[in-house]
C-alpha cells in the first residue's frame, strides 16, 4: 500500500516544475494547469485518448496546429506532442485562449474547461442565451453528462491545489 501511495505522489509531482515554468511563461494559473493535467491523463505521459488526443494534457492534433502557429513554432509535428513540455505548453496556450475569450463571463473556468473539453462549436450549442448566458444557466444547459462531470473534477481539482498552495 505504501508503494502505491510513493509512486502516485512520484507521478503527481514529477511535472511540478516544468507546470511552474510553463504557467510563468504563459501567465497561466499552475494549479489549473495540474488540475486539467490531472483529469485528462492522470500524470501519464504517454495516455492516448480513443478520439486521439495525447500526452499530459491530451492535446488533439488540430490543437496543437493551432498552438503551433499561434506562437510562431516552426515545423510542427503532430508526434511533438508526446513531449511533456510541448504538450503542456500546447495545452496551456489551448486552455488560455479559452479563458481569454470567456473572461466576459460572471465565471469564464467552466465555459473554458466545456470549450477544452468538449470544443468551442459545442459551446457554442449550449448558450441557451447566447452571450448573455451565465456560469449557472450554462452548465445546466450542457447535453453531455460528462462534460459536467469534466467540469466538475477539474474545478475541484483546482480548489484544492489552490488551497494546499503548492503544486
């Protein structure tokens, strides 16, 4: 039981300074960056979703293409993505972009985390009045269950890394 416990601690902190360097470099909240970390891969470096995305952040490749170009990152392959700090890189510049456009929002982390989860056309879907939508009206209007669930997992994940204050 030890050993489970040595190696979960191991898996959850081995990426804390890289999430440091990142979150610094991109003005990034780093507990958010770890609570999504936490609920797309589980730490895992090498998870690949059955939709295709990969890595820590689970990063699909259209949005490491989009990460590519908006930074300026020259040659972009799709395979770069198993890196650890491109792909946390990525996903952060991803998961950023999200906050940047909901930041409007009475709560813009989970018209964010639905746009990371789930991509900003299903959003868009579940605005039952449009822009003037609030955090509350939104979630209640998402169709997929697990999406809420997303939501859910992640913001917890956060509060929690924000009240113990270190990765």
């Amino acid at each position: 039981m030890a050993f489970v416990y040595l190696r979960w601690v191991y898996r959850e902190q081995r990426f804390n300074r890289m999430i440091e360097e990142v979150a610094a470099a991109q003005g990034a909240d780093k507990f958010l960056i770890k609570a999504v970390m936490r609920q797309e891969s589980g730490f895992d470096p090498f998870a690949r979703s059955s939709a295709g995305a990969m890595g820590l952040m689970q990063v699909m490749g259209p949005a490491g293409e989009d990460w590519a170009l908006g930074t300026g990152r020259q040659n972009f392959r799709r395979d770069m993505l198993w890196d650890p700090r491109a792909n946390i890189e990525a996903g952060t510049w991803y998961l950023q972009r999200a906050l940047r456009r909901w930041q409007s929002k009475d709560d813009p982390l989970p018209f964010a985390l639905a746009e990371y989860n789930a991509g900003l056309g299903n959003v868009q879907k579940w605005l039952p009045r449009g822009r003037e939508t609030t955090a509350a009206e939104f979630q209640a209007a998402i169709a997929w269950p697990g999406v809420r669930k997303y939501i859910e997992k992640v913001t917890t994940y956060h509060a929690d890394y924000r009240e113990r204050g270190r990765l």
